[in-house]
C-alpha cells in the first residue's frame, strides 16, 4: 500500500482532466482503447519514497477516467526489465503484478512498458484515425514523417506487449527521443511525452490534427446515401432469419446501423473490396476477426455466412497452435449492400462496440485507400493478435451472465410479478424486455441500466403487439423467452359478473395473452434457434377460489393455448410451461383497491393470515416465482421439459 503527497496527487488530477479530453474524441480512441499515464513519487508504508508510474488500468474508458482508475507501478522495478531481450506472455503477466504497488489494483494495461521506457513524466497513446490511416498504407517511414511539421519517429508494427515495447527501447535508445515530438506505431497508433500533462496532450492534437490535413486534402470521407425507408419492413422480417443463422453456436445480439453512412459505405465499391482488409487496429480483431462478411442478396446470405465460418475455421487451424479452443467462427460484422451494417456478439453493448469499432475501420479504410495502397499486417500476425492471452483477457474480464445472448420479453413488468423477474433477466444476462401499459415501465427499464429496455404497449390490441415486436427485432434482433405475466383480476361472485368485467378478463388474459405468444411463436420459428415459453396461470386453474370465475376462465384458455405451444412448437425447439403461483401481494397491482381486505375479511381472517394461508406458512414472495422462470429458460436444468406446470404456492390446504 502507499499515499500519494498533496503535490503530487495535483499531478494525478492533471493527469486526468487531459486523458479524459483525450478519451472524450472517438476518431482518438474507442471503448477503453488508448492509455495515459504520469510518474510521481508515493510514500510507502515504511515512509519511503518511491517512484511509481501511474498508468490506465486495463478495461477503464479515458473518457471517463478517474483517480482510482490508475495503477500504480513500482517504477524503479518495472525498468528492470530493460535488461531483457525477450520474456513470455506468462512471464510479463507475473512480472507486472510483481512489480503493482497494490494488487487489488486493474491489472495495467500491456502498453506499460512504452510507458516506462519514456523519460518524460506524462505519456499519451491513442489509437487516432488519422494516424492509423496513414499507416495502413504501403507509404514507407520517410513518406509518413514528411506529413508532420515536428519530427516524429516512425517504428514497423510489432505485436503489442513485450515484443513492442523491445524494440521501442532499440528504438529510442539509437536516438535523441528529446528532438522528436513523438512516435508512430505503424497499424497501431501514437505516442507523445512531455513535462506537463497539457504539453503531452497538446503535442498528441496538434500530430493528429496535422495527420488529419492532409488525409483530408486527399479524402472526402466516406459517400452518404439515406436508407430507402420502404425496404425496412422486407429487412426485419428477415432480421430473426440472419439472428438464427448466427446464432448456431452461441446465442447472439444484433445491432442494425442503417445510418446514411453505413447505407453509403455498404453501396460503395469499397465495402467488397475491404472485406479481407482487417480492421483500423490490431486490438480490433478480438470483436471484429480480421474480416468481415459483405452481401449483395439477402437470399444468399446463408450459403455465405456459412463459407465464412468455413474459412475461419481453416484459418484457424493453419495459424493458431493446437490445442487452442477456436472462438466463435460466424461473423461479427455484416455489411449488406443496400441496408447498411448489422453486427453480432453476445450482449447488445457488445454488439454496439463492434458496430462503433467497424465504422471506425470503414473510414480508416477509405481514408488510407486515397493515399496510397491499403496494407495491414499479415493473416498470421492477425491470429496472433486475436488469440493472444491479454487479448481475450478483454472479453473475459467482465463475468458473464449464465443467459448472455438471450433476447427475453416479460409483460407486466411495471409492478409485482413482472418488475422482479424483469429484473432478474438483467442480472443473468439477457437483453430484458420488459412491456407494460403503465408508462411507468420507461422508469423501471431506465433503474434496471443499459441491458433493460423497457415497451409501452397493449397486450389486447393486435397492432400495439405487432408494434412492439417489431420494435424488439429492430433493437436487437429477435426473441427467445417470452413469459406472459401480464393479467387483469377483478374478483366477483357468478352472480355479480357483468358481461364487461367478463369481456376485459378475457380480452387481457386470454385474448392479449394469445396475441403476444403468436406474434413471440412466428419470430422464434423464423430464427430456428428454439425458444421458451412461461405462462403465469396461478393456482385458480387447477385450485378455483370462490368469486374468481371470470378471472379463473380466461386463465384456462392461457394454460390450454400454452399446452398447444408444447404441441406444435416442440419439432422447433419451442419449450412452453406453466407456472401456478398463488396469493403474490409484494407490489402486484391485482391486490390493490381493498381486494386483500376484503378476500380476508370474506374468510374470517386478517390479511397477514390470509397471505399465509398454505402448508408452509409462508408469504409467496416475487422473488420464488422469478427464480422458478430463470430456471425454467436454462436449456441445462430444464431443457428437457416441455407441457408442464409447477406450482408455486407455499402449498395449498
């Protein structure tokens, strides 16, 4: 452990105010991309003073970098690693943490060493568009130095690591780094030093907006076209379709950018030609692979995809050592000429990144073929730099959820029932969809964070449901689980039951529930991947409670419809069962307006009696019936279960 002194925590804080203006331009630096550091003198718990370079911890975002986001390193052992000429994955990985100054720390980022090896006491890297344009051209060193008024270093790509940050020390050893403002990586980046974090920062703008002169005076950036609006409702019936073929192995998220730009670039000659190129950066190629798929047919699309898996596959096998386990082999990224782009990964941010990532190398692209001829680095260095450990490290660094990739939709999910397990299918991972005819529901989905979202809609009328979905294949692309919680209750003796309190029963429980399994049943077809079914019946189906009639009818024809899902969806994987919950009153809206009250007073008990009033004694709880329907959607627990109900309520007497 240490503390930094006041002096030089002022140091820190300079340090960043600058990374973030650095993070806050994405043509400098993506999704935790590019490092910053500074070296300052910390006090150890022995009083000793020590040098310590604080630099980006790995997985934090220079946009929004703060203090504890920096690790610190004991300087004066990290630059004992001058002396080596080589060191392993395995090796550099112990000797970082060997050398952390707290290990419950972030892990450094890998560039560390470039850091060290730079005497100066701030250091920028990014990976800048305009700078990774330039060299990604076959424009030799001298070509690429004369486009900068300052003299800068230009060193040949080197993987990133131990092996980079080698010959940068030979580098910089054979020369003056103080008569040079800065470094080039080729396909890789920029770095720039200086005494000050503003003087850093500063030098890396003024080298990047220099390097982007002059690709403009030669590029006009990349043709817009705007996207033909009446081609939308062809490409989202077809969206589940594309889902499915990627999904195979591994359930995925799409995103759909039909941005002027990416309907432009996808008209463009270039988005075929570039469809082997490799992306803007090496650091890509973990989300991106080296290639991308490029379609001029939609109907084509599935021959093409698998060719592309094939390939992979073979790639994989001439350039990775055995032993390996092979990552995902279908495409990330796919650029449809016509319809713009449409990537895939696991969650929806993801999925997201790969689309910012992908754009990014569009326009890299484009930019670099204006100057000169494209040049990446070699299909052999590409798998090197998409298998090497601290690479993956970044797709595994944040645990994932057991139902990453699944796309579910619980109705009523403002309040009760809905709101837990809503809540629940966010916190295993899925993209959860929560619908409700409560505008509240834009509250909860907003609580819930970025993996929520949340649909106003009317489970009764046909065209809200159709709405809906078609808003939920146009976000992410399709649906796997769909739990039909959604009801309406109004308790009443036969007697007593009005034709319109019947008719709203059966209009939201049957009727409404009906709609959305349809609309759910045509989508899960159509992507081939299976999916799930859970319907909410309660106890009164099989246990009748005196006064439920209407509401007991109109969940009879929603266990027998969910009996008929069984039937007719299980030749495509399509699983559907019931759960039978009974007396859920934690913030259920069925118990409001005096119907607990009177449902205990009617039996002569109190309303804590009445609630539990089954074998165990207990309150039926949200959370019981939440975690009954996870478990339910798990392919691994009940996977083989189709047709079936399973109660949920503390026993009935």
């Amino acid at each position: 452990m240490f503390t930094i002194p006041e002096q030089e925590k002022k140091l820190l804080d300079e340090r960043v105010t600058t990374s973030r203006s650095l993070g806050s331009d994405n043509s400098l630096v993506l999704h935790g991309g590019g490092n910053t550091s500074v070296k300052l003198k910390v006090r150890s718990l022995t009083s000793r003073d020590v040098s310590a370079l604080f630099v980006k911890g790995s997985g934090s975002d220079l946009a929004t970098v703060n203090i504890e986001d920096f690790t610190a390193v004991n300087l004066d052992n990290l630059n004992e690693a001058r002396v080596l000429a080589n060191m392993t994955d395995e090796d550099m990985s112990s000797f970082i943490k060997g050398c952390m100054l707290d290990t419950s720390q972030s892990f450094p980022s890998v560039e560390i060493f470039i850091h060290a090896f730079v005497n100066s006491k701030f250091v920028d890297h990014s990976h800048a568009d305009f700078i990774v344009a330039l060299t990604n051209t076959e424009l030799d060193e001298a070509s690429i130095s004369n486009v900068f008024e300052e003299k800068v270093l230009v060193i040949p790509y080197v993987q990133p690591g131990f092996r980079l940050a080698r010959t940068f020390l030979e580098t910089i050893s054979k020369k003056d780094i103080s008569n040079f403002a800065g470094i080039i990586l080729r396909n890789h980046g920029l770095v720039t030093w200086g005494n000050t974090a503003r003087e850093s920062y500063e030098m890396h703008i003024k080298l990047v907006n220099q390097a982007k002169k002059f690709v403009e005076s030669k590029w006009a950036g990349i043709p817009t076209t705007k996207f033909e609006k009446e081609k939308e409702n062809v490409f989202l019936e077809f969206l589940p379709r594309l889902r499915g073929m990627l999904s195979k192995q591994n359930k995925k998220i799409l995103t759909w950018d039909n941005s002027d730009e990416a309907v432009g670039f996808s008209l463009s000659t270039e988005a075929k030609r570039f469809a082997n190129l490799g992306p803007a950066t090496p650091d890509m190629l973990i989300r991106m692979k080296k290639n991308y798929l490029y379609s001029e047919d939609l109907s084509k699309l599935q021959d093409e995809i698998n060719s592309f898996a094939e390939e992979y596959k073979s790639d994989f096998e001439k350039y990775v050592a055995a032993g390996r386990t092979m990552h995902d082999p279908f495409p990330s990224v796919i650029v449809i000429k016509g319809y713009g782009l449409v990537t895939a990964a696991s969650s929806k941010r993801e999925a997201d990144i790969v689309r910012d990532e992908a754009i990014h190398s569009f326009r890299v692209a484009s930019a670099a073929a204006a100057i000169s001829e494209n040049k990446f680095i070699t299909d052999a260095e590409c798998f090197d730099m998409e298998y090497w450990p601290f690479q993956e490290a970044k797709l595994t660094r944040k645990k994932k959820g057991a139902l990453e990739g699944y796309i579910g939709l619980v109705t009523g999910a403002a309040s009760g029932i809905g709101k837990i397990t809503f809540s629940r299918f966010v916190e295993e991972g899925m993209v959860g969809v929560g619908g409700d005819i409560d505008q509240k529901i834009s509250e909860v989905s907003r609580e819930l964070g970025p993996s929520a979202f949340g649909v106003k809609f009317d489970i009764s009328s046909e065209d809200s449901v159709r709405q809906a979905y078609r808003e939920i294949v146009k976000q992410f692309g399709g649906i796997d689980v769909v739990f039909n919680n959604a009801g309406f209750l109004k308790p009443s003796p036969l007697e007593d039951t009005s034709l319109d309190d019947l008719r709203k029963h059966v209009n939201i429980n049957s009727i409404g529930t009906f709609l959305v399994t349809k609309e759910a049943f045509l989508i899960m077809k159509k992507q081939g991947i299976g999916g799930s079914f859970i319907f909410n019946i309660t106890k009164n189906v099989t246990n009748p409670g005196e006064g439920m009639m209407s509401y007991g009818t109109s969940k009879a024809f929603a266990a027998q419809l969910s009996r008929y899902v069984a039937l007719e969806g299980g030749k495509y994987g399509i699983r559907s069962n019931v759960i039978n919950p009974d007396k859920i009153f934690r913030e259920s809206k069925i118990w409001e307006g005096g119907v607990l009250e009177n449902r205990a007073k009617a039996k002569g008990i109190s309303p804590d009696e009445y609630k539990k009033g089954n074998l165990l004694h207990v309150e039926v709880l949200p959370e019981h019936v939440a975690n009954i329907v996870i478990q339910l959607i798990r392919d691994n627990v009940f996977g083989a279960t189709t047709g079936t109900m399973i109660p949920i309520d503390g026993g009935i007497k």
